[in-house]
C-alpha cells in the first residue's frame, strides 16, 4: 500500500515537473516574439528585459563601486532575467 502511494506521489510529481517545463519554454518563446516586435518596431521599452534609465545608471553606479553581485541581483529582481543573463548585461554597461 505504501509503495502505491510513492508511486502515485511520484507519477504527480513527474506531471508537475513536466507541465512547468512546458510552462517555462512557452513563456521563453513569447519573451523571443515579444523582444522581435519590440525591436521591429523601435519601442525598446516593451523587451522583455528593458531597463530603464534609472535603472541603467544605478547598476553603472554600483559596477563602478565594485558592487556586482548586488547589481546583478538587482538587475534580477527588477527584469526577472536568469543569473547568466543578468551577469552579462552588468558586465557591458
């Protein structure tokens, strides 16, 4: 009995697993087509990443200080990009 369960338990957490994938490369691919009409339209500000001036120029501030980790942090908490992506943006400003 207890084996049935652990194997139904696992089966829902497989399904569960699967379905967020799905999810989450459903939602990479709308970023793409959001970022494509963003830049084939000149509106910048509707990427899926933008970062405003202010923004920008606090991160700048903070790589200059020597606070990179804490600017790819708040580079993250504000676009919700990953750490490599973020990571990258900080390193070119």
């Amino acid at each position: 009995m207890e084996y049935l369960l652990l194997l139904a338990l696992a089966a829902l957490l497989l399904a569960q697993h699967m379905q967020h994938r799905a999810l989450q490369e459903r939602v990479r691919r709308l970023e793409e087509r959001l970022d494509s009409l963003a830049d084939s339209t000149g509106h910048q500000e509707y990427k899926s990443y933008y970062i405003d001036e202010k923004l920008q120029n606090k991160l700048k501030q903070m790589k200059q200080e020597g606070q990179i980790v804490q600017a790819v942090k708040r580079l993250r908490e504000q676009t919700g990009l990953d750490l490599v992506q973020a990571r990258q943006l900080v390193e070119r400003l």
